[in-house]
C-alpha cells in the first residue's frame, strides 16, 4: 500500500531564511510521481513542485526545490528565502504507476508559520 | 487559462438534508477526482471518472454518489446529511494520458457545513 509520512506538524522559520519540509513516502511501485501542495488558510490547493520517480536531477521551481533521496523513499521540499505569504498548510502526496486511476494520496501535512 | 470550476463554493445544510455539489473540469480534460478534506485533515479521495466512466472509489459513504455528464462536468449527490459531513470538497482534473507524471488541477473547493 501507498503512504505519506509527514513527521513535522507545525514549523517556524523567519522570514528571508530557508526551511526544508520533510516527506518520506512507502511504495513497492517502481514509477511514480511526489507533489507538494500549498493550501492558504483560505483553502485552495495550489500545486508548487513535482518529482518522477525515474527524474535523474532535483525538481526545482523558483524559490521552491525538491530534494529527491530516492534510497532514502524521501523528498523533502525546501523553500529558499521565505516569504510571509509563505505561511501555510504544505501537503505532500504521491501517485502510483500502478494505481490506474492516479489518485492523489496525501500526507497529514505540515503547518508554516513565517516570522517577521 | 481556464481552471476547474466548483459551485457552490460555500453550502449550508441541516441534518438529513441533500446537497449536490458541482465540478466543471479543465476543457479537454478526461479525468475527474473527487477529494474531501475534513476539519485538520488531509484531503481523502472519494471518487474519480475517466471518460464520463467511474474509475476509481475510495472512502465513499453510500450516502453519496457521483456521475460524470457528457458535457464532463461531475456532480457529487450527498444525501441524509451528517454533522461529520462538514468538510471541503475538492475537485481536480488532470489528463489521463499524463500518467503519474500528470499534475492534478484542483478547483477552488466547496465548503459545507451541515448543522
């Protein structure tokens, strides 16, 4: 079976530093892809960043960068010199190959709050 | 660029009453997923159509059923409504043929409370 673990509930980071959201995911199928999530406290889903089990480097999407440990079964989102609309609820979640519907399973996800 | 359309956005309901909530897909779009997302909670899949066909179903209470219309807009039917029904429901589409490597779009969701 898929699952999503994310160990960290609730962060703290200031403001212009970087801070890395942890995801470690548990699957026996070899293609499959890991997303991240943001959702405000207004509650939309916002796509920020995408990783293929079979991608040879890092995804990266301006401020935000996947660190893809592929022996490790983590991908951990990272996100460079945050900002205050940073604050929010990040959602990682994974599809498999050979769940022929590709639905989305999502971690419990894990709270930011940016400081001034 | 047109995204996925949900209505209503917010939804007010009794217990035992019947709510129907609508997803209008991105064009051209085949695929259809239905998530709810309770209080606190990760997003939990309930339900998805390929081709107007149901392709999947997960944690889907009988209460509730779903269709997907030639026009591919998907309508999810909530009946005998329970307190623990309070949620926000997503809908998300994406192209089939993208695979696991397919982004899917989530539509801005519907937030109803049953009282």
């Amino acid at each position: 079976a898929q699952k999503i673990t994310q160990t960290q509930p609730g962060m703290f980071v200031q403001e212009k530093e970087a801070v890395t959201l942890d995801c470690t995911y548990d699957t026996s199928d070899p293609s499959y892809g890991l997303f991240w999530y943001k959702q405000p406290s207004s509650g939309e889903m916002i796509f920020l960043i995408y990783q293929g089990s079979y991608d040879q480097q890092n995804a990266t999407e301006g401020r935000y960068s996947l660190n893809f440990q592929k022996a490790r079964k983590s991908a951990n989102l990272v996100i460079s010199a945050s900002q205050l609309g940073d604050s929010a609820m990040y959602f990682c979640a994974m599809k498999s190959y050979r769940d022929s519907s590709y639905k989305l399973i999502f971690g419990s996800g894990t709270r930011l709050l940016v400081r001034p | 660029a047109a995204g996925v359309i949900q209505s209503p956005r917010h939804l007010i309901k009794e217990k035992r009453e019947t709510a129907t909530l609508k997803c209008y897909p991105i064009p051209r779009h085949d695929t259809v997923y239905w998530y709810q997302q309770g209080p606190g909670q990760d997003p939990q899949f309930l339900i998805s159509f390929y081709e107007k066909m149901q392709s999947d179903k997960g944690s889907i209470p009988d209460r509730f059923s779903a269709q997907q219309f030639s026009d591919y807009h998907s309508e999810l039917n909530m009946s005998s409504l329970e307190l623990g029904d309070s949620a926000l429901y997503f809908c998300a589409s994406s192209l089939k043929a993208a695979g696991v490597y397919g982004e899917q779009y989530f539509g801005p969701g519907t937030r109803l409370t049953v009282t």
